[in-house]
C-alpha cells in the first residue's frame, strides 16, 4: 500500500523584505561540457533584506552552493541578474565573508594569523583589525588558542576561526555553504550558539546553505525552501521567534511546528519518503 504525500497548508507568501542587500531576478544556470549540458538552477527570484538571516534548503544537487557561488560572483549566471549592495554582480564580490564547507585554514599560520589574512591581502591596517581580530576569537571561545595552530585544534574550533576570518573585515554580508555539515551533533550544536553570538553583535546580512532544517529554522529570520535540480524556489517560511535563541526554543511547539511544515514540503517533493 503506497502512502500519499501530506497536504501542506498554503499560507500566503511573505512580503519581500522592504530594503534588498541581495536581489536575485531570475537566475538561472546551465553547466555545459563536452559531455553535455546538466541544468543546475532553474530562474530563482529571491530578495534579501539588509541584515536578514537568509537560510536555503533542499535536496543535495538542487543548486544550493551554486547559488550562494553566483552571488559571491565566483560563477556567472547563465541568465538573470544579481545585484548586491545595489551593485550589479559580473565577478567576484569583495566586500564580502564566506564560509565554505571545509575551513581552509593555512597550517603554517597560527589561529591569529589566519584570522588577520583577510586584512593582509586587503592591506588594511593592521593594529586596529589585529584587535577586532582577538575580539572576534574571544567571542567564538578561541581567546586562549589565537598562538596554536589549525592542527592543535577540533573540527569545530577550526570552524570558529574561519568564521571570524570571515567576519574581521567587517564587511556587510556573509556568505556560509554548508560550515557545519561535517561537525558531530552536539558540536553543530555549540557552533550554532557561536554563530548566532557572533552575528547578533554585528548583525550581518547572512545568506546560509544546509541540509539541516532544524538548523535553519533555529537560525534564521526566514528559511527558502528549494525543489530537487534544476532547483527552483517552493516556499519561503518566515521563522516569527524570538532573539536571541537559545537551544531550549528547540523544544517549543512552535519550534517543532516549522519543523513539521518544512519536513513537509520535502515529504510532498518525494524527498523525505515514509515507510509504507
């Protein structure tokens, strides 16, 4: 006996966010080789607010990173338009942090210098970002680890610097693809917490990429809901929870209530599928 797919309450789309830092306006892109073309995005639409906590998910392939790569600038769109900052995306995006899967730290660096790396190759100043530097590790936890080096550290505490090098130019948006993916529970668990620490202070327009929804839900403001590839966007949940949050907001109905209506949507796209 075959189960159907539960029916989802359509309630109606929230409104976009009244000033856009990032605007996407009909992206699409197509990879070609010689082996042929695979069509990783369908034409997305998306805005987001200045100081928005943006979260995407959906099933691996559907273009999530490919997104997030499109408005870094590091790939190019094969239609549509990205601005940023009111500024038409054609290359790669400067004033910028990202967070990529893996921390990318430099072995031969210490904590503190793979944190003042990006103020390096800015050549920015280096005693006032050597401060925001320290203050950034001290918030993350890391305050007595800055003269040890990425191998002395944990998955978790090797994520904390990347943020924070992400962070210590303070540039006005941040860009994360899936930072906590490889990290055990209750590690993402506190990487969470440090995360939302960190942000809450500067408040940084963020665009977040996980598989997780609990994790989307716990940390953003609204949470984009993506279709199996070419991806393309089914609903945008706005996430109405108080800051700042704590791990116990996790065992709240209403918590557990935009749990079940994102689990949803993937039980009705066939990607979550029950037992019959």
């Amino acid at each position: 006996m075959s189960l159907s797919a539960p029916t989802i309450a359509r309630a109606a789309a929230p409104a976009p966010p009244a000033r856009a830092y990032i605007r996407i306006d009909g992206v699409a892109k197509t990879y070609r080789s010689a082996r042929g073309s695979v069509e990783a995005l369908g034409a997305v639409s998306l805005d987001v607010g200045e100081r928005e906590f943006v979260s995407i998910v959906g099933p691996s392939g559907c273009g999530k990173s490919t997104l997030l790569m499109l408005v870094a600038g590091l790939y190019l769109a094969s239609s549509g338009r990205i601005t940023v900052g009111g500024k038409a995306v054609a290359g790669p995006v400067t004033d910028l942090g990202i967070v990529f899967q893996k921390d990318v730290l430099l072995d031969w660096r210490s904590v503190l210098d793979n944190v003042m790396l990006q103020p390096e190759i800015r050549r920015l100043p280096a005693a006032p970002y050597r401060e925001r530097a320290l203050a950034l590790l001290d918030q993350a936890g890391l305050a007595g680890f800055v003269d040890k080096y990425p191998s002395e550290l944990s998955g978790g505490m090797r994520q904390r610097v990347s943020i924070c090098r992400a962070l210590v130019h303070d540039s006005p948006l941040l860009l994360m693809d899936e930072p906590f993916g490889a990290l055990d529970a209750m590690t993402r668990d506190q990487m969470n917490l440090d995360l939302l620490k960190i942000w809450e202070a500067g408040r940084k327009t963020a665009l977040f990429i996980t598989h997780s929804i609990s994790e989307a839900v716990f940390l953003s403001d609204r949470v984009v809901v993506m279709s199996p590839r070419p991806g393309r966007i089914q609903d945008i949940l706005t996430i109405d929870l108080p800051r700042p949050r704590t791990l116990a907001l996790r065992e709240t109905a209403e918590f557990a209530r935009y749990n079940r209506e994102l689990r949803q949507h993937f039980q009705a796209m066939g990607v979550l599928r029950e037992n019959a």
